[in-house]
C-alpha cells in the first residue's frame, strides 16, 4: 500500500521469509491470496508501475502463485468471486505489459489466458470471461508482432463460439464479444507488419457486422470500426520479411487502397443509423491516398474527390486538411482548394490577409464555415 515505488521489492522480501519460514515448517506462516495479490497490484496499478521491471516482477509473482495453487495450496486461489477477485491479478499483469506496449504483451496475455481456462475447469472465479479477453485483445493490439492479428482473430472466434455454444444450452455467455473487443482485434492487424493487415481488419469488421445481425446488440459496428479498417490500408505500405521491414509489393497496396474505398463506398450508404463517414474517416482515407505507392492519378484524384466529398458534407478538420496538404503536390492542392470555392488564394497557395498586403499560409481558420459546419467545436478549438 506504500505510495513509493520501493514497497513492491519490501513486500517481495517479507513474502520470501514468510515462505521460507512455512517450508522450514511452521504450518501457521503459510500465504493466501493476499499474500500475492497485493504485491501484484502493487506493481501493476499502484506507485510501483513506475519502475521499468514492474511487469516483469508482476509476472513472476503471477506464475509462483499459479504453481502453488497447483502444487496444493488451494487458498491462493478462492473458488468463488471475492473482494479480490483474482481474475483481476491476471488481467492487471496483462494491462501492464500491454500499456507500455512492450513486444511480448499479445505472448503474456495468451499464456494467462491459457492459464485461466485451465484453472477455470475447477474455479468458477477463473473462467476466462469477456473482461478477461479484453484484456488478451488489449495485449494483441499492443505488441505489433506480425502474428497480433492472426492471434487476436482467433480469440474472437473462440468468444463467438462459446456464444453459440452458450445459447444451444439457452444460457448466456460470460465471453460475450463487445465493440471494443473487434476494435482492439482492428488494432491489432493495423499495428502489425502482416500483409494481410487490411484485409484482416476488414474480415473482422464482417465479424461484428455478423454477430450483431445475430442479435448481440452489444457488438453494434460504429464509425470507428469502418475507420480502423481504413487505418489499416493506410499503413499497408510496409511488411515484415523474413524479420525485416521492407515496402509492400504495389499489387499489395492497391489492394489495401481498394479495400479503403469499399469502406468509403460503405460508409456513404450509411449503413447502420449514424454511421457515415466523419472528419475521420476522410482524413484516413486521404492517408491512404498520401501513404500508399499508387499511381499518381489514382492517389491525387481520389483525394481531390473525397476532399470535395467532406466540404459538401461540412467535416473538413485540422485532421483532414492535413492529410489533404501531404497527399498532394503543392500546385494540385491549390487547384483543389480554389475548385471547391476558396478564393482567397494566390499563386503560390498562400491567402492574403485581411488588409490585403501581407500573405501567410492557408490555416484551417481560414477556410469557409461551410465546410467545417458538422466538427466537432471542441475539436476545432484543440487545433487552432
């Protein structure tokens, strides 16, 4: 409970004498659950997660605990939900790794996760549950291993089929998938090197689109899944070979780009009620048409439309107009603007001041309200 970062290694030395003494054979020193917890805790949520080993020291904790319970001494892990819950130990060692984003989260999470379905054929209080996989969900996303987005597609489809499998016995399954659970699966192949990244996330986003046309209400696809499948192709321009990173194939990125304006095309039919392309997706989708290895009439033509697409819309942010000026050579992005109807311009893209004798660049401030009439207000007074 110490607010230092020290406490966790104190605690460490006093759990070492308490089972040595116990192993010495003094059967009135012998650990519970606390015994571990705390400390565990301590390195994951309290002042000891500051120290750059604390996850590992988490870890190691997690593991002895484990092979206690195994070796007899049940009370290191209660068979019912408690204060404690233990589940929480497992979930706070995985949230450790996975927040620091350290390469082996996505490893961490499936070991403990392997752990708890193994301890949960005999404790109720372990039986990995949606909170549990969010948590493994969360360690895939993290890690940017080129396997994340594989390893994470599978856990879903685990959940899915304990689903099914749940409402064949008319039960309800405590691995429910959620929204967050396909995001941070969306997460996972976009931050990987796998040349299969846009084209999992999309496969992930039909997973939700699926589960929820099954009545899981929870899994309802939102704006931000069609985003993060544009996310992934816009960063479909580089692959992992042989545990290098080199430049994807052109046939590879064309690809990626085709899935990017499926979602766009999508994303213009709206739907789902409210999901429709935002400030966003377009900035995204402009990415994609700046990142990716296309031919120039394709790449600057479909961000000059899709640029036109948001002033219509009113959704042009600091966002997109950013991803416009780096998707287009200076001379298209003037023709652009000017073609849209901004006319304060002179040759070399600047816009006059308001006296008409001194020239800056164009600002996002400077553009018509029109065009910026749907952003958000806080979101236009961050990026002034």
């Amino acid at each position: 409970r110490t607010r230092t970062p020290e406490g966790g290694r104190r605690a460490e030395v006093i759990l070492d004498r308490m089972l040595k003494f116990h192993h010495a054979g003094n059967a009135d020193v012998r650990p519970d659950e606390r015994s571990f917890s705390y400390i565990i805790y301590h390195y994951t949520k309290g002042a000891g997660r500051m120290t750059p080993d604390a996850p590992d020291r988490a870890l190691k904790l997690l593991r002895k605990m484990v092979g206690m319970y195994r070796q007899g001494y049940t009370e290191l892990m209660p068979s019912h939900y408690n204060r404690t819950n233990p589940i929480f130990a497992f979930t706070s060692v995985i949230d450790a790794h996975s927040v620091l984003r350290r390469n082996d989260s996505g490893v961490v999470g499936a070991e403990l996760l392997e752990s708890m379905t193994k301890l949960g054929e005999k404790l109720e209080s372990l039986r990995p549950n949606t909170y549990a996989c969010l948590s493994v969900l969360y360690g895939w996303s993290s890690c940017g291993s080129i396997d994340a987005g594989e390893r994470a597609t599978e856990l879903l489809q685990r959940m899915e089929a304990d689903m099914k499998d749940a409402a064949s016995r008319g039960e309800e399954s405590i691995m429910r998938t959620t929204q967050r659970c396909y995001i941070l699966a969306q997460t996972a192949w976009a931050r990987s090197q796998s040349e299969r990244k846009a084209t999992g996330a999309l496969e992930v986003l039909h997973m939700m689109e699926k589960n929820y046309a099954e009545q899981n209400l929870e899994a309802r696809p939102t704006v931000q899944a069609y985003s993060m499948v544009l996310n992934a192709c816009a960063f479909a321009d580089s692959v992992e070979v042989d545990g290098k990173i080199v430049k994807a194939s052109p046939k590879q990125q064309m690809k990626a780009f085709q899935i990017a304006e499926l979602i766009m095309s999508r994303l213009g039919k709206e739907p789902y009620p409210n999901v429709k392309s935002t400030s966003m997706t377009y900035g995204t989708f402009i990415k994609c048409c700046g990142r990716l290895d296309l031919p120039n009439n394709i790449a600057q033509e479909s961000a000059s439309r899709a640029f036109a697409d948001c002033c219509q819309t009113g959704y042009v942010s600091d966002f997109v107009f950013t991803q416009l000026r780096y998707a287009l050579p200076p001379e298209k992005f003037l023709n652009v603007l000017a073609k849209n109807g901004y006319k304060n311009l002179n040759s070399k893209g600047k816009s006059l001041s308001r006296d008409g004798k001194r020239i800056r660049p164009v600002r996002l401030d400077d553009l018509p309200d029109e065009w910026k009439r749907c952003v958000d207000r806080s979101a236009k007074r961050s990026n002034r």
